[in-house]
C-alpha cells in the first residue's frame, strides 16, 4: 500500500538516499561539488519551499519524493542559479512553478508518478499558478511520461553545451 506524506525534517536522510540513488550524475570530482550538486537541486528547495515536499511511501518505507517552488521568479530569481532561466522568463510567467520528482527504480511504473505530481500540482494551484514546468533531457525516458500527464514541448533550452527540453502544463482550468 502506497501513502503519500508531507514532508518533515526526520525524512531528510532518507530522501537524500533517494536523491543520489536516482540523480544521474553519479560520479563528483570531490566530496565538495557533490554537497554543491545536493544543495542546488535538493536543499535549496527543503530550506526556502518545505511546504512543496511530498514523499512516497511504500508500507511506511520511503520510496520516492517531489519537490517544487511556486514560483520560480518570486521572491528569490532563480536564473540566478539557473542562468538559463534568463533567456525564457516569457515561459517562465506561464508557468512558473518548477518541480524534480524521483521514484526510487524499483517502485517506478506503478502510478505512484502521478499521484505525486498530482498531489504538488494541486497544491501549485490552490496557490493560484497558473502552470508547471519541467526541465529534462531532449531524449530522456521521461519525457513520454510527463507528455502522458498533460506536459507539453514547449522550447528546446541550451545549457552548458547541452541542449534540455522545457516543458509546462497549465493548471488553469479550463470550463
């Protein structure tokens, strides 16, 4: 049986785990760009947007998370840290919440996806964005996922000579 939890600092170690066992980048040149690697995509998201933690459990166990900021302009500017974002901050007004989901390998293809990004997107929308986006790989497995849960291609970005797929969904609904 599956649960989904807020988050709470007593998970940290543990979607910790999760982050590193799924990040793709697994090799760090020092102990040191691997805490800057944790802090960018993680802990900087646990420190400012706690309340946009959700974790997946499996029989009490954590299997998975999502994570995620309202807005990616407001009221920190993340092109700052992402300088990419500069060159699409008209995307960006259209859907500013920004998200990272992870499932442990074992527990993906069981739907449980869906069920955390519904979860983060229904708390993006209560508070009133108006849409998501996420960033992946061009030729990334997941893109047919997040095409099957309502994203869509929206712009090709260049990043650090390599080129990632943007991709929003509104949260608008529609009558």
């Amino acid at each position: 049986m599956y649960s989904i939890k807020p988050y709470s600092q007593s998970y940290y170690d543990k979607l910790t785990e999760i982050f590193f066992e799924c990040s793709t980048q697994k090799i760090f040149s020092s102990n040191s760009k691997k805490r800057l690697f944790k802090q960018k995509y993680l802990d900087h998201y646990l420190e400012n947007h706690p309340e946009f933690c959700f974790l997946l459990f499996k029989q009490e166990v954590a299997c998975g998370y999502i994570i995620g900021i309202l807005d990616t302009l407001r009221p920190f500017d993340y092109s700052e840290v992402f300088p990419y974002y500069d060159n699409i901050k008209d995307s960006i007004i259209k859907y500013p919440s920004h998200l990272h989901i992870n499932i442990l390998p074992s527990e993906q293809g069981k739907g449980q996806g869906r069920a955390l990004l519904l979860e983060l997107e229904n708390k993006f929308a209560r508070g009133l964005s108006p849409g998501v986006h996420i960033f992946t790989s061009l030729d990334a497995s997941n893109v047919k996922f997040y095409k099957s849960c309502g994203y869509e291609d929206t712009r090709n970005v260049l990043y650090q000579d390599s080129e990632l797929l943007f991709m929003g969904k509104s949260l608008i609904s529609k009558p």
